[in-house]
C-alpha cells in the first residue's frame, strides 16, 4: 500500500499497520530510536514512581510509537 502524501493524510491512515511500517522503514533511525524508547521507558518510570511508572511508561513509549508517524509528517521530517 502506497503512502500517502503527509498533508493528505489523516490520522486514522497514519496510525494503520500499513502506513506505519512504510514510514518506519523510510526512516530508520528513527525505527531504531522507537524501539529503545518502547523497551526503555517503562524501566524508567519504575525507577521513579514503582509500578504506576512502569504502567505510565509503557503506556506512553506505545502512544510514541503509534502518533510519531503522524506528528513528524505533519511537522515536514
């Protein structure tokens, strides 16, 4: 599926599986940037607050990962 231009696309396009794997794989270090802050957050939020860090962290490393698409095309990167 090809991706669509970053001014026609909306959110609900951005955060498909499809639309997502093409934009990770156009940007690499990006790619790899994401995946150590999915695994890394959720470590640091228990060290600063315990278990509602950990729920916290992962919660927002997996929102990070899913609206970066979105955002950084909406910004022009």
């Amino acid at each position: 599926m090809p991706m669509s231009s970053p001014l026609a696309m909306s959110f609900a396009d951005s955060i498909k599986q499809a639309q997502r794997r093409t934009f990770y794989d156009q940007h690499q270090l990006l790619a790899v940037s994401m995946i150590l802050i999915v695994l890394i957050l959720p470590f640091v939020g228990l060290l600063v607050s315990g278990l509602f860090g950990v729920i916290a962290g992962a919660l927002v490393s997996f929102a990070a990962y899913y609206l970066a698409p979105y955002v950084l095309l909406k910004l022009g990167v």
